[in-house]
C-alpha cells in the first residue's frame, strides 16, 4: 500500500469524513423534528438535490469496485454488457414515474406497503412490509459488513482494534447523524456521498491517464480498440448471461421492483411537494445514474488496460483491481478519493436504509401513519402523543442500528463467503413477492381471499404464497441448466419468482371462502 497511506492517515479521513456528516446531520435538524420531517422532510425536499442524492443510494460499495472489476474478469457483465441492464433501467424508471408515483401520491402514502392493505388487505400487507424489512436488514448489513472487511484490513488489524469495535463504531456514526432528521438529513448527505463517488471515479480516470501519458481523447481510443468496448451482445441466446434482452428486461424489472416497490428509494421520492415534483426527479436521477455507470464502466477498463501496460499480477479477485491499484500503485491523492468513494458508496446505502426501516416500520406496524402525515389533526394524545411517537421512533431506529451490528457480527462468525453470499442472494428472492403482489393489485379488479380452510383449519394461503414463491424460484434457479436444456435465469429469476406469486394470487381470488382443501 502507498506509504503516505498509513492506518492512522486513512483512519484521519474516515474521521474527517464522518464528522463532516455530523455538522450536516446538526445543521439540518437543529429544530425538534416531528414525524412527519423524519419519515418525509416535511414534503418539501427540493428535486435536484434528491435526484443527485438517489445515485449515490443506489450505487452500494459492492458496485463502487464490482462493476469496473466485472470489466475485464470474463462471464457475466464482461466488457460494457452492463450498460444493456442500465437501458434495462431507464425503462424501469419510466414506469415508476408514470404509474407508480401518481398512485403513491394520490393515497398519500408516508409507506407504499400501505397500499397493499388498500388493495389486497392485511395480510398482503404485513407480508409485504416484512419482506422489505428482511430484505434491507441483510442487504444493508451485507455491504456493511465488506467495507467493514476492508477497513478492518487496512487501517484496524494494523493498530489492534477489534472487529466488533470498528463495527460498532460504524453503525453509532451512522446511528448519530440520521437519528434526529432522518430523511431530511438523508438527502443532504445522500448528495454530498455521490459527490464523493463520482469524483473518486473521476480522479482515478484522471491520474490512469497521466500514468499512462495521455489525454481524455488518448484514454477513450484506448478503450475503443480494447477487448472492453462492446456493449451489445446478441450472438449468444437467451443461454448467454450477457443476452442484450435478458439483460434490458432483467434491467427494466430490477429497477420496478428493487426501486418502486423499495420504501428506501420512494421515500426520498415521496418526501417532495408533489408527484411532478418526483416525476422530475426521477427521470434527472436516471439521466444522471446512466451516465455514471459509464464512468464507471470506462474506469474498469482502463484499469485493466492500466495493469497489462504496467505489467501487474493478475489479483485474487477482480474485486481487488480498483482497491490495488488505487492503493498501491498511484498518487496519494487518488488512494485518499478511492478511501472518501468506498466509504460514501458504502454508506449512502446504509444511512438511507436505516430510516427507511424505521419508517417502515414505525408506520406498518406501530400505525404511526395519521400523526406523521396528518400532526394538526389532534390524533395521538396531542403533545404528550407527539412524544411518545418520537420516542418510539427513536427506540425503533436504536434497534435497527443494533440488528444491524448483530447480523454483520454473525456474518464474522460465520466466515465462509459462500454462505454469506448464499444469505445475500436468498434475500434478494423476497422481493419476488413484493413484485407478484404489487403487480396483482394494479393489473387486476380481484379481491384475494387471505385465508382459506384446509382439513377445517383456516390457514394463511396469501403467507403460503408468498413464502413457497421464492423457495420454489430458488430450486428452479439452482436447477434451470439441467431442466431448461442449459438456460440459466440470471436477473430473470425475479420475474419467475414475481409470476409464482402472481398466479397464486390468482388462484386465491377465485377459491370459495368456505372451500376445505
């Protein structure tokens, strides 16, 4: 590693960093915040600064080194295939502007799990509730835990911190800039992490270049006349995982689901003033998002043009190309960027999963929703009710910052990447559901029966549904090769997982309410 990248200087900026957010987290909640500015800023967050703030929420730590060392590493999302699953996503957030936020601003929703209970009813509406709190908890404590993983490796292994101590002191930094303006805060620091990112990305590009004695025009010949630059791929059938229609359509789904139908991303969505408001947002956000995987994209490449000019040794992992160079190989300034980038990556995804989990679950399942929304109608006891509410939504967000420190510290205990990653990808499957459910409620006029009566027994067939849906997509996915003459899903496993769900909705809207089984 550079010399002038000691454990204590990279432990200086992470510092620096975090305290930067704090100033941001104080200035932006120096007045006693209510519910309804935790959970929605008020409805008076202004589109830009969203828009620009949302990049950085969905690019994770995993995509800030992944996506450019996917570049060069062969298989799936080789060379600039990637981009066929970002046109994936334009599409994606087209429909999320012009269906999904109308309806969610229409029922002015504080949570969009509340309009499966408008539509399909409890059940469909807890299922839905806990599969995005399931979902985000390991999702985010995944993330957490690799950068954890990285900043164990570099800066506390060397100065003899434990683990435990550099997890925790993560989640109570996270914990102490978000728990008092929640989203209001979120989006000023959402955009200055993106900041972050992109000018990691953009000083790496820059410094490749001057190692490399060119120019900006120098730099794109380069990558024009590697084996990185295709985009489009065709030739292979639906059994290529880089298929140009596999990969727009898994994009287009990708995005409805994991951006739509995630309380995360659509409550920064529905904390401004109106839906075309929103609508503008997220068509910038998606302008913006697009030609930032191109910067990333082109980072990939140069690094690995960069490392076969300077004759490097191939890494373990394609993972560690980005880290190893910008660490080890180039000026002070672009290892210091890269530090500043992994950690906004990491945790512009984790700060806005932690509120958005106390939102969801505040409003889901303590039925905070009047008094967020609606404080000057007297619901709640008045001021004494107010308070309770605060100091429930503070308990709640407390916990969630711990369970989040326990699920990162069973991921250590564990310590086998293989099952770990298994962990991350099964939670992936929950939003199958989430899809199925979502889908059934707006394509059709069906009112699902909850339950029905099995051996005189009356049984949760909506829970059944939606637990048997990704259990089967998981077997189906596992197995695709042999059953399907050598097609593999990839991405596309969301869409069979979401019409399991689908139809056996379908099946339960037509069953009798006294039928035994």
């Amino acid at each position: 590693m550079n010399a002038s990248l000691s454990p204590y200087a990279i432990l200086g900026i992470v510092a620096v960093y975090f305290a930067v957010l704090v100033l941001v987290a104080y200035l932006t909640s120096r007045r006693e915040s209510e519910n309804v500015d935790f959970f929605l800023a008020g409805r008076k967050s202004p589109w830009p600064l969203v828009a620009v703030g949302m990049v950085g929420s969905t690019l994770s730590g995993v995509t800030f080194i992944s996506v450019p060392g996917a570049v060069g590493a062969g298989g799936v999302n080789q060379a600039f295939s990637y981009m066929q699953v970002v046109m994936g996503n334009m599409l994606g957030y087209l429909v999320i502007a012009l269906v999904l936020l109308p309806l969610y601003y229409r029922m002015q929703l504080t949570s969009i799990y509340e309009y499966l209970h408008e539509r399909i009813g409890w059940y469909g509406y807890k299922i839905g509730a806990f599969y995005f709190l399931l979902s985000r908890t390991i999702g985010s404590a995944f993330r957490l835990f690799l950068v954890a993983i990285v900043l164990q490796h570099f800066v506390a292994d060397p100065i003899g911190i434990p683990f435990s101590i550099t997890v925790a002191t993560t989640i109570v930094l996270i914990w102490v800039y978000t728990f008092k303006g929640g989203i209001k805060t979120i989006i000023v620091t959402d955009t200055l992490q993106t900041v972050c990112m992109l000018l990691a990305a953009g000083f790496t590009v820059y410094y490749i270049g001057q190692a490399l004695n060119t120019d900006l025009g120098g730099m794109t010949r380069l990558i024009r006349q590697s084996d990185y630059s295709q985009w489009f791929y065709f030739d292979g059938g639906w059994s290529d995982p880089n298929n140009f229609f596999k990969q727009f359509l898994a994009g287009a789904l990708i995005t409805i689901v994991m951006t739509g139908l995630d309380q995360d991303l659509m409550q920064k969505n529905l904390s401004m003033p109106s839906y075309r408001d929103a609508q503008k947002n997220m068509l910038a956000f998606s302008v913006v998002l697009f030609f930032a995987n191109i910067l990333f994209l082109s980072l990939g490449a140069l690094l690995y043009i960069y490392s076969a000019t300077v004759g490097l040794p191939a890494t373990a992992s394609s993972d560690l190309l980005y880290p190893t160079i910008a660490l080890t190989h180039l000026p002070p300034v672009a290892g210091i960027l890269f530090v500043l980038g992994i950690v906004a990556a990491a945790y512009s995804s984790a700060d806005s999963a932690l509120t958005a989990l106390t939102t969801s679950f505040c409003v889901d399942f303590l039925g905070m929703q009047d008094k967020a929304t609606k404080p000057e109608s007297g619901e709640g006891g008045g001021d004494a009710g107010a308070m309770s509410d605060k100091r429930q939504r503070l308990l709640v967000h407390s916990g969630f910052s711990m369970l989040l420190f326990a699920v990162i510290m069973a991921f250590r205990v564990i310590n086998d990447q293989a099952v770990i990653n298994g962990l991350f990808t099964a939670a992936g499957y929950t939003y199958g559901p989430l899809l199925g459910l979502f889908a059934f409620g707006l394509l059709t006029n069906f009112r699902v029966r909850e339950t029905i009566i099995i051996g005189g027994t009356r049984v949760p067939a909506l829970l059944l549904v939606c637990i048997l849906a990704p259990i089967v997509s998981i077997l189906v996915d596992r197995n695709s090769a042999v059953l399907l003459g050598g097609f593999q899903f990839g991405f596309l496993i969301l869409a069979f997982n979401g019409l399991l769900t689908f139809l056996g909705l379908i099946a339960l809207s037509v069953a009798r309410s006294e039928e035994v089984l």
